[in-house]
C-alpha cells in the first residue's frame, strides 16, 4: 500500500487488525499517524518520513512481524505504547528530531541496541521496559531533561548508558544511571593488578591494590575477588588504586591473590598475588 505525497493525517484504527497489510510507504506529506493506526498488521518494516510529527499510541501496536522501524529527521513525538509487543522488533533508527519517547513505547521488543539522538528531552515510564537482549543504549546528546527511572527496567543485566566525555547529565562512569551503568564512549580497557609479595599482617583490616584500568571516584564500580577465603568491598577508588575493607580476614599466611572487575571494562584475568600475608 503507498499513501502519496500529499499532506495528510493517518486516523485513528485506520488500518487496525489488517492482519494483510504486509507492507506500507508512508509519503513525505503524511503529518500523524493515529491512534491503533496499523496495530495488529503483517508489516515487516516501517520507514516513518520527516513529515510526521505525531505517531499515536499504540499506532504499531503488536506486529508479529515487524522487524525494523526507521523515524526520520523530523520533530516527532513517539506516543505511549506505540511499538509495544512487537516481539521480533530488532532495530529502530531514531531520527535527530525525536523530541520525546511516551510510555511502553518500545517494551516487550528484540531490541539489542539502540541509539537515542540528541534531540529528545523525555524518555517516558517503561518506555524500553522488559528488553532483556538490550546491551547499548548509546547517547547523542547530553541527559535528556525527564527519564523516568524504569525506562529501562529488565534491560539485559550489565546493560550500558554510552555516551561521550564531554556530555552532561549522567554522572560519572561506572555509576548507575535510570538503571543503566554510565560508560564511555570507544573501547574500555580491562583493568589490571600489579604484583606485588609486600608483607601484610594477618589482622590487617584493609588492603590496598595497585594496578590500572579500575574505575576512579566510584567504589561501587570495582569489585576484588580474593583466594585464601578473604572477602571485602572497596572502599576507596583511583585509576591505579583500590583501598579494600576486609569483612573476612585471610584464612592463612603466605601469598594473597586478587582479580578486579570493573562494571565497564570486565575482569582482570587470572588470580594475581597482591600481598604476603604475615603472622
């Protein structure tokens, strides 16, 4: 089905439980897109011209088939629900002109990445919820003025906020961010563990691990995984240095061996000594 380049408005239930609808160009005059539009069709891919400022709710509402939605560079509001349960959705470009995301718009989708422009000021409740393969959420702009904080509630577990340096808004890497873990944008190393067979006694309450690639400013951000049955949390963060609170003590005395992980750069590998522990 073509709808030509004339300047017109998509009513509401316009095409609604076509279940025969298996494709649709939108010409560059179509305006808004209505409520229930084309919920319920067979479409399989969705290009939404710059002309449209308005997608309704629940305008492409449960399409088994769709699969790749295009929004072009136009000032568009996408509304609540509008491409909810569309269950094999795995990619959606979204124009620089999105100005707002509604409410489950995105949710229940096969979303694994997604990058949202610069453009848009409001990410609605639940708008990307229940993606569990969504990784990357990749950010074009600085934070927009109003995310709701379960926009991305059931991401993928580790689920990343990427966004430059120079962007403000979300806080330091390494910290969570509407459920999101605020990463740089490029290739982040993995940390790493000096060795080191320094004397520490065993009733030592803290210990201090040198290396680099550790998250600096968020303790929370690095964990240390330790043998020997010690156990603790960081409590203090630089690049190249980690100030470790001890819960459980060294079981022995001799060498002490440590792994880092950070929440954006993964693990440091194999187990290194870090101490020798001493009576």
């Amino acid at each position: 089905m073509t709808i030509a380049n004339a300047k017109t408005s998509i009513g509401d239930y316009a095409f609604n439980a076509n279940r025969k609808l298996a494709s649709v160009s939108l010409g560059n005059g179509v305006t808004s897109i209505g409520e229930y539009a084309f919920s319920g069709t067979a479409l399989k891919t969705v290009t939404i011209p710059g002309s449209v400022t308005s997608i309704g709710d629940y305008a492409f509402y449960t399409n088994s088939s769709l699969r790749t939605v295009t929004i072009a560079n136009a000032k568009t509001h996408i509304g609540d629900y509008a491409f909810h349960s569309n269950r094999k959705l795995a990619s959606v470009s979204l124009g620089n002109g999105v100005t707002s995301i509604g409410e489950h718009a995105f949710g229940y989708t096969a979303l694994k990445t997604v990058t949202i422009p610069g453009s848009v000021t409001s990410i609605g409740y639940y708008a990307f919820y229940a993606n569990p393969s969504l990784r990357t959420v990749t950010f074009l702009g600085n934070a927009p003025n109003s995310v709701s904080n379960q926009a991305f509630a059931g991401a993928a577990v580790g689920a990343k906020a990427i966004r430059a340096a120079i962007l403000t808004g979300y806080g330091l890497d390494g910290t969570i961010w509407n459920q999101l873990i605020v990463t740089p944008a490029g290739r982040v190393a993995a940390p790493t563990v000096t060795v080191s067979t320094a004397k520490l006694a065993q009733g030592a309450t803290t210990i201090t691990i040198k290396g680099t690639g550790f998250v600096p400013g968020v303790p929370s951000a690095n964990t240390v995984t330790f043998d020997n049955g010690a156990v603790g949390y960081v409590t203090a963060a630089t690049a190249t240095s980690l100030t470790v609170q001890y819960t459980t003590t060294p079981n022995k005395t001799g060498p002490l061996k440590a792994t880092v992980t950070t929440n954006i750069g993964g693990s440091s590998g194999a187990l290194k000594q870090v101490a020798t522990v001493v009576a």
